[in-house]
C-alpha cells in the first residue's frame, strides 16, 4: 500500500444533474475527463463540491465507477465515503475499494455532536475493513464537528490513516501538525483562500474545486511552489485569490456550475433545496472570471 498516494491539485468535480434532478453520468465523465487532461493530479469525487449528502446509495455507487473508469489509471483517485452511521461508512469505503479508489476520504458528519473516543473508533472500524489509505477530513463548516489537532494525531495512530485534509480555515493547525510530526503527517489543505499560506505551512497538496474553472492558475501556483519560487508564487496566488474567495463564499456546487456555463461548459443542474446564483452573483463572477482569464492569454 503507497500510504500517502497523492501530491499537488487534487480537484474536485461537481456533481451534475439534468433537469429532472437525475445524476447526469455522461456529463459527469466529461466533467472529470477535463480535470485530467488540465493537468491535476488527482481527482476527488463525493466531497462537498459533489454534494455527497444529497445522494443516495446508488447515485454515490454509479459516480464512484465512473470516476474511476473515465479517470482510467492516469491519475489517482480519492473517493468520499462519509456517511452518519459507521455501518453506511464502511459499506461505501468497501465498494470504493472493490471499484479501484487509489483512497477514500472520510468526514465525521454527525447529528449528534461526537465525543473523541466516538470519532477515533469510527475511523478505526472503516479503517479494519479495508487495505487501502484513508484521507481524514476536517471541515467544521459542513459537518458540524471540529476535530483538534490532538485529535488528528490520534487518528494518525490507525495504521490506514495516512493523510488529513485540513478545512477549518485555521493556518495554525497546519503549523501544529507539521511542527510536532515532521515528515510524519502529510496534510492537505482544503480552504481555498489559504492555499498560498498552506504550501508555507508544508501542505503536501490542495484539495479544491477551482480547477474547474482555473486550472492553469492552479497547476502553476503548485509548480513555483515545487520550485521554491516564493515570489512567483505570492503573484500566481494573487491573481485566483478573489475568485477563490468568491466560490467558498456562494457555495461550491452553486459557484462552479455557474461558473462552467460562463467558461462554455455544461455545468448541469442542482438538486434542491440548493439553487442557481442570483442573476447579480453571476454578473459578478463573469467579471472575475473574464479578468482573470484575460490575464492568463495575456
């Protein structure tokens, strides 16, 4: 097992529905066939961009086989897994493995607010059914539990949790980890607007929906950061900075839909409750956008 199975942009498609609300799968594979030849280095299916609460066993089912079948080996693959129960977590981290996931992530998304002890021995019973990696998942703002970096090292101690992917918008946790296990812990940073910071902090990659949109931006901030060109990587940064800041801020699944539709992608539709940006949010994301992709052919 490659315990630590990822490095650079790991992007995340969204998931696109047709006017009926049904999972488009077709349109899906394109989706992820283009955050694969943009250059990402992995790519991540059911995370908040792809609205993984919102669709049931088969719908999650029919995206992980897809995802692994357009993606076809050439990139490895992150699939998420989260569920409320522990029985539906290890159900999905199983099928995820059989279909050929590279690793699964997991958040602990909870009704209940969860003890420690509850969340270390959820992660130790999907840990004990499978052989491959498990990225754990920190992000206070979509499931409501807030892991502490001693809890996050505690979970490192599960032989199969390999890798955290840090969220909570928090820089200094990422220090902590990386000052008190080194080269021990490989974190990857899932707040878009500290990607620059993160990198700084020791980030082994980025989990985000921005290549999507940006790709080349993307791709060229994590090489002047292989390069150790700090100043080339403080101007690339500055460039995706308010866009990043706008995706987070309207929603990823509402922000990137929109956002593929003004690029001349087909975003596809939302499931609902969720809805489309405001006629004044995509006014404002088209001038983000045209700027920035003006920049780029500059």
């Amino acid at each position: 097992m490659n315990k630590v199975p990822f490095k650079g942009i790991i992007a995340y498609p969204v998931t696109p529905f047709d006017y009926h609300e049904r999972v488009d799968i077709p349109l899906f594979k394109t989706q992820v066939e283009r955050l694969v030849t943009c250059g990402s280095h992995g790519v991540a299916p059911l995370g908040s961009t792809g609205v993984l609460p919102y669709l049931n066993d088969e719908e999650k089912e029919s995206i992980t086989e897809a995802t692994i079948q357009q993606v076809a080996g050439r990139v490895p693959t992150l699939v998420g897994v989260s569920n409320l129960t522990t029985d539906k977590t290890i159900y999905h981290a199983q099928f995820a493995e059989k279909a050929g996931a590279t690793a699964v992530m997991i958040i602990p998304m909870s009704y209940w607010k969860l003890t420690d002890d509850e969340i270390v021995a959820h992660y130790d019973a999907v840990a004990s059914k499978i052989s491959i990696p498990i990225m754990a998942y920190n992000n206070p703002a979509t499931s409501g539990v807030d892991m502490s970096t001693g809890l996050l090292k505690k979970l490192l101690m599960i032989p199969n949790v390999t890798m955290i992917k840090e969220s909570s918008g928090d820089i200094q946790r990422m220090h902590i980890l990386k000052n008190e296990l080194g080269d021990d812990v490989a974190f990857f940073n899932g707040s878009n607007p500290l990607a620059l910071g993160a990198f700084a902090a020791g980030a082994q990659g980025w989990c985000t929906a921005a290549p999507n949109l940006i790709p080349e931006l993307n791709m060229s901030l994590y090489q002047a950061v292989l390069e150790n060109d700090f100043q080339k990587a403080q101007e690339i940064f500055y460039k995706q900075v308010d866009l990043l800041r706008f995706i987070v801020d309207k929603g990823l699944p509402r922000s990137i839909k929109s956002g593929l539709n003004l690029l001349g992608f087909e975003g596809g539709e939302l499931r609902r409750p969720l809805m489309p940006l405001a006629e004044s949010e995509i006014a404002a994301l088209n001038s983000i956008l045209t700027g920035l992709h003006a920049g780029v052919e500059a």
